[in-house]
C-alpha cells in the first residue's frame, strides 16, 4: 500500500504543533493508520526560543544558552516510521500537481507529492539578531557575536520599530547598558547609551489602548530609552546597516520627518517577511501571507487538504495565543477531510476557529517590568514578568517541543 504524505512545512511552533497533534490525535483514527506519514520540512535541524532573543543576544550570562536550541528529530521519535524529516526549504509549490519542491541543505532537489499539505514556514525578521531567517545556530551565533564586541564602544543605538519585538529588545539594551532609574524617577538622566525607539505609529505596541501603551514608555525613560513617534525611517547608511556583514555598523538613519540620526548600531525590528516566496501569487493575499479561510484553516484556492497556519498565514494576526486555538481546529479539519478522501462520512461538522484578536499581548521592558493585557483585561506588571519577563518562556517550550502540550486532545 503506497504511504499517503501529510506534509508538514515548517520547524517552528505552528509546523512542531501541528506535527505532534496530528500524529496523536488524527493518524490514529484513520483506517490504516499506518499508511499514512507525517513529513516535516525544515530548513533547521534545531527548534528556537524565538521570544528570547530580545534577551539572549546581549549575552550568555541571562539564559543557559543549550535551552534555547533543541533538536528538532529526537522530538519526534517516539512516533517512528510514521514520521519523517526533511532538512531542507520548500522552494516550488505545484497545487494543481499536488508536490512540493524541496531543496535540500546539500543542495540536493527533491520533489514531493502529498496527499495533504500543511503550510507552517513563519516569517522572518529583517535582523538576523532576532530569528533564524533560514540560517542556522552557528549563524546567528556570529551574529550575535559580532553585535555584543561592538556593544562596550557604542554610545548611540537606534532601533526602528515600535511593536513588542522593537520595545523588548529596546528594554533589555537599556537595562544590561544603563540600568535603572531609582524607583522615584520618571526617567532615567545621563544614561551611559543614548537608545532612540523609532515608531511609525502615534503609540508604541498597537495592540494595546493608549494608556498601556503611555506606560510602557514610562518604564522605558526609567532605562535611558526615548521614544520618537509618527516618524518613519526613510533609508540608512550604509544601506545593509543591521543586516548580515554590517549587523554591528555605525549607521546614518534618515527619518521621515527630515531628520537624521547618528548611531553606533542599529536594529531593523519593525515587522516581518512570511517566508512563501515559493507560493505561487494566486494563492497569496496582499500582504504576501498565505490566503487562508479564517474559519477552517484551509486554503480554499489550493485545491483538496491543503492548509495553512501561523505567520505564513493571514487567518489572524500573528500571536501565539492565537496560535495554540487554531492547531485544534485545523488538526480537526484536517482529520475528517483525511477521513472523507478513505471514503468515510465523518460525524458532525467542520471546526470553526473564532480567533481572539483583541487586547492580548505580553510585553517585558527590562528584566524586572512589563506591560501585558489579556482578553481586554489589564494585567500587572508582575505578572508580565512572571508569565513572560523571567526567562521569555524557555523554561516552558519543552513540552510544546515534545508534544505533551498536546497529549490530550483539545
């Protein structure tokens, strides 16, 4: 009997999740269960702790630095044969052919063909500070090498970008260079490193009301951090700067509002790239994301169990809360269409995903602090720093990695 591929691509939460909850929860209500295999595709053979990077890259001493990469395979061998990985990049998707191109870190090309098709290729950040990118640990590791030896002789840094990802990473450089302002201090006087945040937006991290977001501002004056506001960066000099070779160069930032800023270094932190330049147009939104039905998770366009989740997909924002609800609905789905496709009426109906794409966000500022809300309610800023702030979440990603997040089915 020919294997009949799930193919899974994608090694981050949405692709590992979604691997772990269909070789649980789905595979084995199938007939023959054994004639199906989950394949997962990855450019990396390592799993990351993406959140606490804003941290991690400053230096070693924050985390036990082995916590934040974990091997992607040994993850998943306790499913055997019905699962495969495939250490390469997704570069062709032929929908109407039903295949894959993959090329293959050798360089080797491979196609192949599925039977479903889960597209989980996130998205990558303009600084290789802060993600993979399609590179591995010893890349970012030179990277981050480079950008803690420029770190002693800098005296201006520049980070454009005012969503959770720029504030993180601004909190952490002003409290490692500068420290804190005493607790009856609004803001932090003649701090060691001058840290400009560069926000487009009338208020920093958008997810938030105004008040939250005017409070996040406060504890960033406390850590010798300034905000400018309404402003855009036109260009940089040289035009690399925060980028590959030139992650540690002193840069020239041209802003919208005609002024220039001098700094030593600078971070690119505002937004990211869904990684599906291998997704033919037809099948991509405006946005570049993957169209994807919000309600099911499929991708109606693409023909037959086809679907698409996280960063790559424009089924919400991208929010890992958001995240944790949709592997459920689109395993679901996923599974009665598998069961349909062997000839079967699966009972009831489709799962219907109802993203939650209010005021939920947690956000640390330094390593004591934080702004967050949940559901549209306020959460204090000890609590940010419990849930999120103390180490970025590594301590909890090992069950997500390993599946027991998803040992009961949800």
């Amino acid at each position: 009997m020919a294997t009949k591929s799930i193919l899974v691509l994608g090694g981050s939460y949405a692709g590992i999740a979604t691997a772990h909850y269909t070789l649980k929860h789905i595979l084995p209500k199938l007939p023959s269960p054994d004639s199906y295999q989950v394949m997962l595709v990855s450019p990396s053979r390592e799993i990351i702790v993406r959140p606490a990077f804003p941290r991690a890259l400053l230096s070693d001493e924050y985390f036990d630095q082995s916590k934040l990469w974990t091997n992607l395979e040994a993850q998943f061998k306790q499913y055997g044969a019905r699962f495969k990985f495939v250490h390469g990049a997704a570069t062709a998707l032929d929908h109407e052919a039903r295949a894959v191109t993959v090329t293959k870190t050798d360089g080797e090309q491979v196609k192949i063909e599925y039977h479903a098709l889960v597209i989980a290729t996130g998205s990558s950040t303009p600084s290789p500070l802060l993600s993979l990118n399609g590179g591995g640990r010893d890349e970012v590791k030179a990277h981050w090498s480079a950008f803690r030896a420029a770190l002693p002789n800098a005296k201006s840094i520049a980070i454009a970008g005012g969503g959770p990802v720029g504030i993180e990473t601004a909190g952490e450089l002003g409290e490692h260079l500068n420290g804190r302002a005493w607790w009856f201090s609004s803001k932090l006087t003649n701090p060691k490193v001058k840290i400009t945040v560069i926000s487009k937006d009338a208020d920093i991290l958008p997810v938030f009301r105004p008040a939250l977001a005017q409070k996040a501002e406060g504890y960033l004056a406390k850590l010798g951090v300034e905000v400018v506001k309404n402003v855009k960066v036109e260009s940089v000099s040289p035009a690399g700067a925060g980028k590959g070779s030139e992650v540690a160069a002193k840069t020239e930032v041209k802003l919208s509002d005609g002024k220039t800023l001098e700094a030593d270094l600078y971070i690119p932190a505002f937004g990211t790239t869904p990684n599906t330049g291998f997704v033919a147009e037809a099948l991509r939104a405006t946005d570049g994301r993957v169209d994807t039905n919000p309600k099911t998770l499929r991708v109606d366009k693409a023909g037959e169990r086809v679907y698409a989740v996280g960063d790559a997909s424009n089924y919400a924002r991208p929010a890992v809360p958001i995240l944790l609800d949709a592997i459920p609905v689109l395993a679901t789905n996923l599974g009665r269409d598998l069961l349909i496709a062997a000839g079967q009426t699966p009972p009831g109906d489709d799962r219907l995903l109802a993203a939650d794409e209010g005021e939920t966000q947690f956000v640390p500022i330094g390593r004591g602090q934080g702004v967050g809300a949940f559901k549209g309610f306020w959460i204090p800023s000890f609590l940010v720093w419990l849930a999120k702030g103390r180490d970025y979440f590594v301590g909890m990603t090992g069950s997500m990695w390993n599946g027991q997040n998803w040992a009961k089915e949800k």
